[in-house]
C-alpha cells in the first residue's frame, strides 16, 4: 500500500560560488495515498532537491515534509528510491544486489532477471540494470517510491517497456510514486497529476490533473492537448539554463 505525503511551506536554498541561491520557494503539495505525481520543469528548477528532501538526502531550510503524518528527517524503509544511473553495487552479482526485490516485479520480469542473476552490473544493458535497481528498491516494500529519471538513458523501446512496467508494479502493489523526467510524454503517459516548476526562483507553476484514463494512446489528440498546455509554460519561461544542477 501507498502512503500519503504533505510538503507544506517548502523552502530550500544552496550557496554556490559565494552567493545564496533559492531553490526552492514556498512549496506546497499533498500527495494521496497510491497516487503518481510527476515533477517536470527546467534544469535547475529543484525538481530533484525536492526529491531528495523528500527521500531524507537534503534537509529543507523551512517548512514541514511529512510521510502518513509523520515529518521526514532521514532516510527510512518505507521510502524507496530509483535514479538515473542504477548505482548497483558493482562488486556484487545482480542476485546480490537485488535479493528480496524480486518480490515486487511480475513474473515475466522476475524470469528475465533470474537469468542473469549470477552476472556482474558490467555485464548487463542499461535496460537489465535499471530492472535490477527497481528491484532492490522494491526490496523494503516502500510505501512511497521516488524516481529520478530513471529511464533517461535508456533506449526508446525499453524505455516505453519499463514504463508499463512500473505502472504494473503500482497497480499490483498500490505504490505512491513520485518522479522527475525531462520527458513530457512519459509524466503524461504515467502521471495522475504532472506538477509544473518554474525554471527559478523554484516555485510550482501549475498542478495539472491528467484525465486520461487507464489505457494512453501516446499519438492521440488529448494526449497532444496536455503535451501543448505543458511545452508553452516552458517557452513561456524564457529563462536561460542554469549554470548549476540542483
């Protein structure tokens, strides 16, 4: 089961190169119990930060971060999370690494991975990796699962397969899944809401309700109507990329 989430007051700021940068603004945004929320924006506009305050990584300045009702401060079990490299522990084979992750993939990607399961991070394509590293943070049976972009390297078509995967794994396991991408049409094709950033001072510009239904056909016209609505904030935007990744 998923977990409800409240980020209320959010404030966050880094030095960098002797000056104060904001980076994120007074936040707010309650996440449900088993929702996915998808976090889009510019380079630089704390998509990330805010992820990994929410993780337990990065301790925000102000305001109050809390997991069923209980505030967040550290890392914990009950918070899983996935980033763009599979950070799998090179040293150990891939049964290693994984171990009781397993439990959270369908069968037809418990048997893929099973076939490897002697085999070293080195040995595998980007795609197996990544299958891997869902796997091991499945591992704890996190209420909530963080992602971050985690299919941003891969190829186009195994991209889209692990898309639906982890819709799978949500739909069996009742995940709350929160993500950043780059990728507009994979937050359309995976989001319940998409929460548009601005590029700075990072404020969230608009919480989008994606109605869609279950089943998304990517080439369709609403589909294209909520990709247009989010592409014109960001030309709207006007603003330089950041010289900085936070």
């Amino acid at each position: 089961m998923g977990q409800e989430l409240t980020i209320k007051n959010v404030n966050k700021s880094f030095e960098v190169n002797g000056e104060k940068i904001n980076v994120l603004n007074d936040i707010n945004l309650d996440i449900k119990e088993g929702e996915f929320v998808v976090l889009v924006g510019h380079s630089g506009c704390g998509k990330s930060t805010l992820l990994k305050i929410i993780a337990g990584l990065e301790k925000n300045d102000t305001g109050l971060v809390a997991a069923g009702g209980q505030e967040i401060t550290e890392p914990a079990a009950d918070r899983g999370m996935i980033f763009q490299e599979h950070r799998l522990f090179p040293w150990m084979s891939i049964e290693r690494n994984v171990q009781l992750g397993l439990k959270g993939l369908a069968r037809e990607e418990k048997k893929k991975l099973s076939e490897f399961k002697k085999a070293y991070p080195r040995q595998l394509s980007g795609g197996m990796s990544q299958r891997a590293a869902i796997a091991r943070a499945l591992a704890t049976q996190p209420k909530i699962l963080l992602l971050d972009e985690p299919f941003g390297a891969l190829d186009a078509i195994t991209k889209i397969e692990l898309q639906e995967e982890l819709l799978k794994i949500r739909s069996r396991c009742g995940n709350t899944m929160i993500m950043v991408t780059h990728d507009i049409e994979e937050a359309i094709f995976l989001a319940d809401r998409i929460v548009v950033m601005s590029a700075r001072p990072g404020r969230i510009r608009d919480v989008i309700q994606v109605e869609l239904g279950k089943y998304r056909d990517r080439g369709g016209s609403d589909f294209a109507h909520y990709k247009k609505k989010i592409l014109d904030y960001f030309f709207e935007e006007k603003a330089a990329e950041p010289e900085y990744n936070i």
